[in-house]
C-alpha cells in the first residue's frame, strides 16, 4: 500500500488529502525560512558584523546593527510569500496578501531607518564628524526625535495609500483640529517652546554639571518634552522644558577658573607689623603658586570683626575640577597655617573679655567674707 492510501485510510470522509499535502508544504517552507533566519544571523550575519568592523568607520557597522532584527523577519516574509504558493485557502497573487506583504516591508525598512537614527546609534556623530559641522550635543537628540517623527509619518502614509486610504483628508482633519488640540495640550506645547529655547540658546550640553533652583547634577537627555538630569546621589530628575527654560541656569562645566573666597580670623594680640608680614606672605605664596590664577588674588586686612581682626583672601585655581579645587584649597590652608606658625599669630576665635571695676572687687571680697 502507497504512503497516499495509508495516510486516506485514516482520514475522515470528505477531507481534502491534496489540501492537507499543500498546507503541510506551506508551513514546512514558513519553518525553513524560520531556520534559514536563525542560521542567518548567527553565522552569515555575524561574518558581515565582523568584515564591518574592520572598514575604516563604523558607518556600516551602524547600519548592520540597525537592520539585524528587520532583516531577521524579512526571511519570515519571504517564507511567507512562497508557502502561500501552496497554501489552498489564499491565493499567492491575493491583492489583499501582496498589500500586507508591502507593508510589511515597508514597517521594517522604517524599523531599521528608526534604529539607525537613534542618538546612541552613533550615527548621527559620525556624520556630523565627517562634515566637519560642530553641532552641539544637546542637538543630536531632538535631531534624531524629529527624524524618527518624520520617518513614522512617512511609513504611515505610504501604508494608508497602500490601502487606498486618503491620507490628504487626514492631514486636512489633523489641520482643523490643530487648533482644538493646541488649547488641549497648552502644557505640552509649553514644554516643546521650551525645549526649542534650551536648544536654540544652548545654556547647557549633554553631560555637563549645571544648577537651577530646581536640581543640581549632570545632563544625560532633552526630549521634546522634558530634561534628564542626573545628580550627584545617582538620583535621576525629570524637568518640563518649560521649567527649566524659565529657571536662572548656572553651568558650572563652562567656568574658566573656579574661585576660593574666605576671612581668616586673626586674635586682637596681633600686632600691625605682623599683620602686615602675614598679608604679604600670604599673597606672595599664593602668586607663586601654579595651581593659582594669577589675574586676580587679593589678600588684605579686611575689618575688625567682634572677636577678631580679618583679612580677605580672595583667588581662583586654575581648575575647574571639583576634585582638585578641593585638594588645591586643603595644600593653600595648609600653607597659610606654616606662615602663622612662623609669625607667631594665632587665629581668633569667638571670646568676650569682662572688665571688673575696684568697687565691684571689693564687693565680691565682702560677700566671700561671709561665706
């Protein structure tokens, strides 16, 4: 008995063994692909990744990891193609099939278009660098946001004109109702203004260490609605654009020179001459040092204080490295602590002197008398 015979011997009346044969050959070529994808990406593609890498950029090394997962479904859609050839219930040629088919396609070209043009694709930089352009790093990511808005627009209206949809009375619609949907969002409308703001004054860039009334930290992301700053607990701070754009922004990463500014206390003991040699050595050690701007120092006897005689001392590092301000601060104050050693001077601290006049002492006396 043929294989044919056996299989019909089992099958209930009225089966179809010529339509079973197809749909088996149908899902035997989808899981063929299904393999091929598999051997694809973890040999062929990995080959491609690794010939890539050694070009003189990592431009197509980009464009390989953009597209690995869009061209992995691109062989399920091929395999999908060529089982319906066999496939008895839809017709390979089905107007409907190939419009689906089509758009498919077109969801993976912008799938991969979409990867490709996120900021940490790299890609963006890359060009820039190669067009010799200095954008600004706090530009890349609405660059990139716009590219992938403009990209889902496009896919979206070539799909609906694959279905015949007319996609010029939904962009009228979308017109009519901008205005309606404006008054809706005002809040979010406000956040885009102000990250367009921060963009176009460019108060700040991706990774450098600001201060607002709001948070203190270092910039990681501005989207189109709000900024990403990270602090220095490792905390992560959401702002609306529109805060911070109305916010007084102090950048501390652009700082030329970083400034030192304190009152060093001296006791009312210390003599004028003293005063004045520790003035001068201060100041002295200070124009000598090469870790100290030197345009501007000032070190002079500033006022009497209520317990003690000040001088300002007043000057800059030449980082702007918190690190090494600090440690610049700590070998300054260890030097300055040397010159008072070596003139003798002590350094005041809050005291109050009480003045007994002769009768208030012999007052005192009698009341120990009749103790």
């Amino acid at each position: 008995m043929s294989l044919e015979l056996f299989v019909m011997a089992f099958l209930p009346v009225g089966i179809d063994y010529d339509m079973l044969k197809n749909v088996g050959i149908s899902i035997g070529i989808l899981v063929l692909f299904i393999l091929f994808r598999n051997l694809f990406t973890k040999y062929v593609f990995q080959l491609i990744l690794k010939l890539s890498r050694k070009t003189p950029t990592d431009f197509f090394t980009q464009i390989c990891l953009s597209f690995e997962r869009p061209l992995g479904w691109g062989f399920i859609i091929i395999g999908l193609y060529l089982a319906m050839d066999y496939f008895p219930f839809i017709e390979q040629h089905n107007a409907l099939f190939l419009k689906f088919l089509r758009s498919m396609v077109i969801v993976l070209i912008t799938w991969g278009l979409f990867n490709l043009s996120s900021p940490s694709s790299g890609i963006l930089v890359s060009v820039n660098q190669k067009m010799n352009n200095k954008i600004d790093l706090i530009l890349l990511p609405f660059i990139s946001r716009t590219v992938r808005v403009i990209l889902i627009a496009i896919s979206i209206s070539i799909i609906g004109q694959e279905f015949d949809y007319d996609v010029n009375g939904l962009v009228a619609g979308l017109g009519l109702g901008g205005l309606a949907f404006a008054l809706a969002a005002k809040e979010a409308v406000g956040n885009l203004i102000g990250g367009i703001v921060i963009v176009t004054e460019k108060p700040f860039s991706i990774g450098e260490w600001i201060l607002t009334p709001s948070v203190e930290g270092t910039v990681e992301d501005i989207n189109f609605r709000s900024t990403k700053i990270r602090t220095f607990s490792q905390a992560l701070v959401t702002v609306p654009n529109s805060t911070l754009a109305n916010e007084p922004i102090t950048n501390w990463s652009r700082m030329g020179k970083r400034r030192i500014n304190f009152h060093l206390g001296l006791n009312y003991q210390t003599s004028k001459e003293q005063i004045q040699r520790v003035v001068h050595r201060i100041e002295q050690m200070l124009r000598t040092h090469e870790e100290i701007h030197p345009d501007t120092i000032m070190v002079a006897f500033d006022h009497y204080n209520d317990s003690s005689l000040d001088i300002l001392l007043y000057f800059f590092t030449n980082t702007t490295v918190w690190a090494e301000h600090v440690k610049i601060k700590h070998e300054i104050n260890i030097e300055i602590m040397g010159i008072l050693e070596e003139e003798g001077v002590e350094v005041a601290f809050p005291s109050r002197t009480i003045y007994v006049s002769p009768q208030s002492s012999e007052l005192f006396q009698t009341m120990g008398s009749f103790d």
